[in-house]
C-alpha cells in the first residue's frame, strides 16, 4: 500500500521505517524538516523504566506551591487557564493510586521493547551508535528525600524494572560531578539514552527516504473521504495526493486532524524547555534524572543539556525563555562546578493525554486511517516501538504488546476521561 504518514517526528520517522520494512511505500507530509519539532531538543533518554505518568498520587497537593513559583517545575500562562482548566480535572482523575498503577503496567508494555524497536531501524541507517545503553541515574539529596518517592519506585519495580540502590560513595564512584548536592541514588542499568535525539529522527528518516519515501513540504489540511476510507489527503498548498491509507503522527497538532475525522482527543500541548550547554565545566558519563528539581540531565554531543519544566499556554504563545534560564540557574545550583556561559536555550511541545498515555491504533469509523500521538514525556522511549505496532495493524498483524490501553476510545465511552 501507499501510506501517507503525517508528521516527520520520531513518531512518523519510525512509523515509516517500519511500514517499509512490510514492504509499503510511504510518503512524509510535513512543512518542516524531520526532528525539528518536540523530537528536537528533548532530554533524549530512551528508559523502559519511564512508565510513571505525570499525574501521581497527592501531586494536587504540592500544585498550589509550584504555581506560585514562577521558577517552579509548572507554569500556567494566565490566559490560557480557562482554555486548559477541563484538561486538568481530567488529568488529576487518573493521579489516584489505581489509575497510575494501570498506567504504569501499560506504559511498561509499550517502554520494554525500546531498544528492539529501535536497533533494526538504527542498523540499518548505519546510525547505532545514537543510542547509549549505559543506565540511567535517579538522584536525590538523601536517601530520606527518596523516601519521599518510594511509592513509585516500588511500583517500577513490581512492573519488572531493576533500580539498584547506591549510597553516596557508590553514587560519585558511578559519577563523581555529583558530589555536592546529591547523597542518594537509584540506577536502573536497563535504561539508555541518544546523545542527539534530533539526528536520531534524521538517521531513520534518512534512510526512509534513501529506501524510496517521498516528503511532500506542505501541511495536511484536510481529507477527502469515499464512505469509510481516506481517498486523499489535501494540503495548505492547494495540492491533493492520493493515498492507500494514512497515519496521523502530527505530535501535539494531531487533535485538529483527528476533529476532521470525527475524532475529539483531549490533546494538549505541556511545553518544555531546554538549555544545552558547550563546555558545562563537569563530566557526567550517562542520563540522570534529578528527582527533587525535576530536570533531566543528559551528557549529548553538542554539549550538557538540562531538560524539564511544564507550560500550559497552548500552541501559539511565544516561548517564555525564562523557564530555561530558571533551568540554568538550578543546575547551577546542583552542580557547583557547572559553566553555564556557553548555552542554547529551546522549547517544546509535548503532545499530552491527561492519562499520560497515548493513542495507537485505528481511527474510529475509518477503514485506513492510524494514529500515533500524544506520547507526552516518553515520545522518544515509546515512538519506535508505536512505529512497529502502527506496521502490525496496517498489515493486518496481531500487535505484539496489548494496545487496548491506547485504544482512542477510552475518550469516548461513557465516563471516560
Ligand atoms: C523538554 C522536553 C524533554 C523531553 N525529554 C524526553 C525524553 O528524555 N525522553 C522521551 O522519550 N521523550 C522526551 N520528551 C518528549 C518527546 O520529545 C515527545 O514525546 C516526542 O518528541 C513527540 O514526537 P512526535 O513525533 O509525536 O511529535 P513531533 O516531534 O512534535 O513531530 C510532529 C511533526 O508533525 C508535523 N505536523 C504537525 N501538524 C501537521 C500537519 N497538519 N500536516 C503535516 N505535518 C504536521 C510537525 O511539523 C512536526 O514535524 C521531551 C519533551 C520535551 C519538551
């Protein structure tokens, strides 16, 4: 068949290799280049133990405190709260310990296979070496503040994941740069990370095109349906392309696709920031999540780069740099030998589910129509193994992980989210 994938981030870039892998053409819609949207500059780890949702137990509670922060981890631009006010009492319905453990065991089942959905695609681009399986650090100040997060810990690992306690000496022999703020650890070897997650996207969407993909550069505003099956896509160009059958993998854009196919998702978009910064000053070897600051810390090839905070403010408001300087200012913080006069400052959409789950699997109504989006915080852990299940449904194959949990449809039964 030829499959019309609608966006050229990781999502859509893996969907493609896989489909082509059945033996599919597949042609890219995207105005833009490949990993230039949130598949840019996110934190690049690539962890199977990343199955904790957003929303977690009692979190409601600290929201008060971290809204009046305008440095804190959440922000929420005070025009947009009305707009995202629904969203959010959706979200904090799935924070109860019953709904994140049911989150969690999905997320598992999408997060396992990360490595093994993404090797076949990386060998191929002759790009292995963009994926580090060194381990992930969780850091705290103390292991008293760990307990803090022991619930969750616990629930990783009654879901499989290995995370291996280390006390202060055993945390600087791993990482000596964490000296200083950190006095606790939790190592889960089984993660991994890219050092580049927007040459990553390129290495896979590369070779989808050197393998016979097209990229038509223009945007996908609209379909032109025959009963229940997608004739053609149209675009903001004018233009209009024949397709057998078309995955939507638009990142946070994809709700307004799915809307003119009779699809309502409640997607957000959680804007994050980074800073990257060229000669930080310290040497960290591989992914550490400091737990208490909420920032991701990645050693990459162009330099350190610290990732995290949350903004609602919808998809047309500027950046507010602010929010990625306040990262700078706390690593500094946790990192008293860091550099921080050298640095790249960005911003994100993360396309988000209040369930902090994705969608996978088939438009409702629609023959021949797919969709990938909405992987919120773990696009890059879950966007291969989502571009291996989206080429098991095209081809009429069983899903190899239970995508009932993804299923679109859980927004629209009675009493859903
Ligand atoms: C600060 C930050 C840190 C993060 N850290 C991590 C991490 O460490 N690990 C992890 O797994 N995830 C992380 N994430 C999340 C991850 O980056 C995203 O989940 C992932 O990149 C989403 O990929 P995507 O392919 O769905 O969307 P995108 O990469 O956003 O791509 C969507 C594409 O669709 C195109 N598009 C949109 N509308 C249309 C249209 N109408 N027609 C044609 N094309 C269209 C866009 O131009 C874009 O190219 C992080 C995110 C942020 C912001």
């Amino acid at each position: 068949m030829h499959i019309g994938i609608i966006g050229t981030g990781i999502v859509g870039a893996a969907t493609a290799g896989w489909l082509q892998r059945d033996g599919h053409s597949v042609t890219f819609f995207d105005p833009n280049e490949a990993g230039e949207a949130c598949s840019f500059g996110n934190a690049g780890s690539l962890s199977p133990s990343a199955v904790l949702p957003v929303g977690m137990p009692g979190m409601w509670k600290k929201v008060p405190k971290w809204l009046l922060d305008p440095d804190g981890p959440l922000v929420i631009r005070a025009h947009y709260l009305p707009t995202v006010l629904p969203w959010l009492m959706q979200f904090l319905r799935h924070s109860n310990e019953r709904e994140v453990t049911r989150i969690a065991t999905a997320l598992r089942g999408l997060l396992s296979p990360v490595f093994d959905s993404y090797m076949p695609l990386l060998q191929r681009a002759g790009a292995s070496d963009l994926v580090r399986r060194d381990g992930c650090l969780y850091v705290y100040s103390s292991r008293e503040s760990a307990d803090r997060w022991s619930w969750g810990a616990n629930l990783r690992r009654s879901l499989g994941v290995e995370m291996q306690e280390l006390e202060a000496e055993a945390l600087f022999d791993l990482e000596p740069d964490l000296r200083g703020s950190f006095g606790f650890g939790q190592f889960a070897p089984e993660n991994g990370a890219t050092p580049d997650p927007s040459a990553l996207v390129k290495a896979i969407y590369g070779q989808a095109i050197a393998d016979g993909a097209g990229h038509i550069r223009a945007r996908v505003t609209g379909f032109d349906r025959k009963a229940d099956r997608i004739a053609a896509l149209t675009l903001d160009d004018g233009s209009r392309h024949e397709v057998d059958g078309v995955v939507i993998a638009a990142g946070a854009w994809s709700g307004q696709l799915t809307r003119m196919l009779g699809t309502r998702v409640p997607l957000e978009s959680q804007r994050g920031y980074h800073v990257t910064i060229q000669d930080p000053g310290i040497d960290l070897k591989r992914n550490v999540m400091a737990v208490e600051q909420n920032i991701m810390v990645n050693p990459m090839q162009m330099g350190l780069r610290l990732a995290g905070t949350v903004e609602f403010a919808g998809l047309k408001a500027a950046p507010d740099f602010r929010r990625a300087e306040a990262l700078l200012s706390r690593g500094t913080e946790i990192f008293p030998g860091l550099r921080p006069d050298k640095h790249t400052k960005w911003m994100g959409h993360r396309p988000c589910l209040p369930d902090s789950m994705p969608v996978i699997g088939r438009v409702p109504r629609t023959q021949n129509a797919w969709m990938g989006f909405g992987h919120g915080h773990v696009g890059m852990c879950g966007g291969a193994t989502t571009g291996r299940e989206l080429a098991n449904l095209v081809s009429g194959r069983a899903p190899e992980i239970d995508l009932e949990p993804f299923r679109v449809e859980r927004f629209s039964r009675p009493g859903a989210a």
